[in-house]
C-alpha cells in the first residue's frame, strides 16, 4: 500500500504534468513536485521539447537546495542526452534524500536506467505511486515510443441511431455547442487531425482549433484523396494557421497548394492506413484525431490502427438507409469479428453523451 502523503504529491505532481498536454510532443507530459518537513519547495512540469524538464525546474525552484527532501516525478528521470541534457545525473549531483516516480520509463533507451543509477548511489527510490493514471496521463508517448506508430483517436459526433449525416449529406449541426468546444479542446491536445477528402468536400471545414484566450495550437491538417476527389478551392487550404495542411495521395499524382504531399501505397479501397502511420510516425506525429467521415473510420478500423474511440451522441433520430453512419465500409459478417472495446465511460456534455473506450488487444 502506498502512503496517502505520497499519493497526494503524486497527484499533484500529474496535476502539473497535464498543463503542458498538446505542447510537449514529441515529448511525454511529466511534473515534478518537491517536498522537505512537509512543505513543498519546489514544483514544475515540463512545457515543451527542447525546454528543460520537469525535474530541473523544480530543482530551481528549491533554489537548487534538495538535501533531506523527497522528489516526486511522474515519469522516471532520463539518463540519455537528447535535445537537452539527462536529468538522472541532476539528481545524482543534487542528491534528494528520495526519489517517489510514478511509472518507468517506456523508452528502451531510458527503461529502468534512472531508477537503476539513483537506486546504486544510494538513493531511495520509490517506483509504482498512482502508476495507473500516468500510464494514461501518457498513453500518447507510450504508445508512441513503443511502436513508432501514433496513438489514434476515432471520433464521431453522430445521433442516437448512428448517423453523422443525412442521407443529402447535411450535418450542421449534430451535436450541442458544448459538444463541439470539447472537440477544439481535443484538438488543441493532437498533433495532427485526419478526414477523407469527402468530408472536406461535403463540409468544407477549416479543420483549426477555435477556443478563445490561451496560446494557439492546431493540429497538422491530413487529408486523404485516394480517387482524385478534393477540390483544392476548399477553406482548409487558405485557412490562418501556423499549422500545415497535408494532403495523402498516391503515387502518381500531386497537389500544388498542399504544404506537403505525402504519397502512400493504396489498401483496400482507399489507401493502407498502417504504412501511413508509419509514415506519420517517421515525422514525429504521436497523435492523430479522426474526424471522419465514415469511410474513413471504417478503413481505421479494418486497418486495425485505432486506440481509442469518442462518439459524442446527440438526442436526435434522423434515419434513413442512405444516411451516412459512423463506420461505413463492408463491415464484418458475423459479431465475433466485432471491433471488441473496453475500459468504456459515459459523460454528460450540454444535451449529448460523450462514450469514450478503449479498442481491446488482440
């Protein structure tokens, strides 16, 4: 049993951590909180890569002092030399009478180094405190770090009989105001936003982030144009942003008011959504939002690349054979072939549902 003064830090210490989501990347989220006669002295979380860590912030915070005082950090401390220096060797330098971490460090480089070094020169080190929440405070970065591949979010706004549109293909609006906020607040935490180029067309959606007050981060906007379908007079490429636009195309062909043009292999239908992930994954990309429409969920799903999923369901009934559903595609023949979910919440936004959950392994 952890001590209830440890799990208070920690809590404390995640806390902190999660004020830097969606500025980190490729970098995981990670507080530091430290603590001497029961008060703290010194507290921060790391804001973004190439800053200084969490860890050495708060060490300047305690004035660089942290004799007799207990350091608690939510992702085990680096002992590699990357675009700043390995925190591990800050500690054995300023030498905290002990050192609580939440959870290893996935990195092969990193796992199980700095706990190893620290435990050797005779630190104290405490390892599994509220271990749950920041694996998945950082269920980006594990992901991330362990495959090269990004972590990614299907999400749909869609009514309660599993419609994202009509069948004339009107979708504005589905959802509640407080349903779509969360969305650019979902946004505003992912590296890059993904649609077909249906949507593009049927929408045309700027595909930025839109919420007022606080720095402005949108996501990399990816298009897929397998069959040659997107007109490139549409607002996402004449949008403001300090994002660019992507479009995926295949090989024999070009967009000119594409930022970048990413070619990948076609798959099924449309193109293979696994060598794309890895393609996005060559580029740092750790997290992707799925917008839709349908055909494209669908190839996310056969393709086997989704995490997580977040419908928001409205209190409407639409109906209608040809409207258009969440995950179109083919769809499997039997229910054993079902996409299996778990770790399934419900959550109350303004008049919708938001159901979020987890796509089970294997």
């Amino acid at each position: 049993m952890k001590s209830s003064v440890d799990r208070q830090y920690m809590q404390r210490a995640l806390d902190l951590a999660a004020r830097g989501r969606g500025r980190t990347s490729p970098n995981p989220m990670v507080g530091c909180v430290i603590v001497r006669d029961g008060k703290v002295i010194g507290e921060d979380y790391h804001r973004r890569a190439g800053e200084p860590h969490a860890e050495v912030l708060a060490i300047e915070a305690a004035h660089g002092d942290v004799t007799d005082a207990t350091l608690y950090v939510t992702l085990e401390p680096c002992v590699h030399q990357g675009r700043t220096p390995p925190c591990t060797d800050l500690l054995l330098e300023k030498r905290p009478a002990r050192v609580v971490v939440a959870m290893s460090d996935p990195n092969p480089r990193v796992s199980g180094e700095g706990i190893y070094r620290l435990r050797q020169a005779g630190i104290d080190v405490e390892v599994g405190v509220l271990e749950d929440e920041a694996r998945t405070l950082n269920e980006v970065f594990i992901k991330y770090i362990t495959t090269g591949m990004p972590f990614v979010i299907c999400k749909a706004a869609m009514t309660l009989d599993g419609k994202i549109a009509t069948h004339t293909g009107h979708s504005r609006w589905v959802t509640c105001e407080e349903s779509r906020r969360r969305v650019h607040e979902l946004r505003s935490q992912v590296d890059a936003i993904l649609v077909g180029s249906r949507t593009v067309m049927l929408d045309d959606p700027s595909l930025t982030t839109r919420l007022e007050g606080g720095d402005r981060h949108d996501p990399i906007r990816i298009i897929l144009d397998a069959d040659n379908y997107l007109d490139e007079k549409r607002r996402v490429f004449e949008v403001e942003s300090p994002a660019p636009t992507w479009v995926v195309l295949p090989e024999e062909r070009g967009c000119d008011r594409a930022d970048e043009v990413l070619h990948v292999r076609r798959g099924g239908d449309g193109f293979d959504m696994r060598h794309l992930m890895t393609v996005l994954g060559e580029r740092e990309i750790t997290s992707v939002l799925i917008e839709g429409g349908g055909t494209t969920h669908a190839s996310a799903f056969e393709a086997g690349i989704v995490d997580k999923v977040m419908f928001f369901v409205a209190p409407k009934v639409i109906g209608g054979r040809e409207a258009i559903t969440a995950v179109e595609g083919e769809g499997v023949a039997t229910m054993d072939e079902a996409v299996r979910l778990e770790r399934m919440t419900a959550e109350r936004v303004g008049d919708d549902l938001l159901i979020e959950a987890y796509v089970k392994a294997g």
